[in-house]
C-alpha cells in the first residue's frame, strides 16, 4: 500500500466518510505487514468541513487554483512595475476567481451530499486568501491534504488546530490569530450544531407526516372494512329473504 496515494483517497472523501475509510486502510495496511504505513496512515486527521472544500477545488479546479496562486505572485512583484492601475485589476481578478472556486466548491459540496455551512464557506475563503497572499500557504494548498482552514495575518500564516501548521512565538499578532481562530472554531461548531437541528427537525417533520399519511390510510382501510361488512349483511339477508320466499311458493 503506497501512502500518498491512500493518503490523499482519503482526503478525497467527504469529512463523514473520513474515519471510517481511514480505519479501514489502518487495518488492511496492517494485515499486509505494512506496520509503518498503517502508524502513518493512523495519524492522518479528518479534514474540517472548509478544509475538505478547500481540498476538493485543488483535486477538481487545479487550474483555477494555480491562477489564483499565480495573480498573488504578480502582485508581490516589485511595485515599481506594478501601478495603481495594475494592482487594481489584479485584486479584482482574484475577487472574481475566489468567487468562482467558492461556488463550485458550494454546489459540488450539495452535488455530494454535504452541503457547505456558511462557516465553511468562510473557512475556505480565508484560506484562498492566505494562498493567494502567501507562498508558503499556496504550496500546501496544492497538495490537497489540509485538516483546517488556513489564515495568512501578514507576518506569515497559521492554521486552526490539527493543521500540523509551525508554531509561533507569541506576540500581538499571535494573539489577534489566536483569537480570531477561536472564534473561527466557535463559529463552526455553532452552525454545524445548528445545521444537526435542522436535519432533526426535517427528520421529525417527515416522521410526523409518516404517522398522517399511515392514519389516513388506516382510517380509509376501516371505512372499505365497514362498507364490506354492510354489504356483506345485506347480501345475507337478501339470500334469508329469498330462501323463505321460495319455501312459502
């Protein structure tokens, strides 16, 4: 079993997917005497949800990835070759191809069957911008393999946790990232919270509409019931009165 290509099978896979696939090629890894790679594979962290959309647009739009990686490498240039006008019109063409790859990667994401939540979305926004901003970004973004959102703070980049991201000394920066990661965190556990409330509540409103549709039905089977029994009787009773009839003749 070769590892980076399991590795990144796996990192093709929706986040729900993830870790049981991955357990599945621990153990078919171990079982062909692979020790390493299933220690290696064991390792391996399942993707948040701006993560993996993040790793779906490098596996599906690579292209459009490399433009924007590209548009963020023309703007670093020397600004004596790039004038007002020109840092302008590259900043707009990187608003435009970030917003391109966001809603392929929304409605891929939907196609799917795992819907982006907006934090999501907002996770895989910051991370085209830190790629766009910086190299360093921009080359782990290539490799489709992130667990978390990446952020680019100006004094280089950092990651939420399970990223495997360098650590920083701390300072103001590190804090302003710190917190902006927590919120980060906060923000998409509330709505992956929220987005399991709704699919309950679909959930219930389809059991609800089961038990209507089921009594319905029950009630329309008692009413043929009924029906059948009545003319049943009357059946009997016109075959009595029709017995006596011919007895009398």
């Amino acid at each position: 079993m070769d590892l980076e290509s399991t590795a990144r099978e796996l990192y093709g896979l929706t986040p729900a997917q993830f870790t049981a696939a991955r357990n599945a090629k621990v153990s078919e890894a171990r079982k062909a005497g692979s020790s390493d790679v299933a220690a290696s594979l064991k390792e391996l962290r399942k993707p948040s949800a701006g993560a993996w959309l993040a790793n779906l647009l490098v596996r599906e739009r690579s292209k459009e990835i490399e433009n924007l990686i590209v548009l963020g490498d023309n703007l670093r240039t020397p600004k004596s070759k790039l004038d007002g006008h020109e840092i302008r019109r590259v900043s707009k063409e990187k608003v435009d191809a970030a917003s391109k790859l966001i809603r392929h990667a929304k409605s891929r994401a939907s196609q799917l069957g795992h819907p982006a939540s907006a934090s999501a979305v907002e996770e895989l926004e910051t991370t085209l911008d830190a790629a766009f901003a910086d190299p360093q970004v921009a080359a782990r973004l290539r490799q489709g393999r992130l667990t978390s959102g990446l952020h680019y703070s100006g004094l280089g980049f950092t990651a939420l946790p399970h990223s495997g991201s360098p650590s920083h000394t701390k300072g103001p920066g590190s804090v302003r990232s710190s917190r902006y990661e927590a919120d980060q965190i906060a923000k998409r556990n509330l709505d992956e919270a929220n987005h399991e409330a709704e699919q309950a509540d679909t959930h219930v409103e389809k059991a609800r509409q089961a038990v209507k549709e089921t009594a319905a039905e029950l009630s329309r089977l008692k009413t043929a019931e009924a029906m059948a029994v009545r003319r049943s009787k009357d059946a009997h009773a016109r075959a009595s009165a029709a017995k006596k009839l011919n007895k009398l003749q």
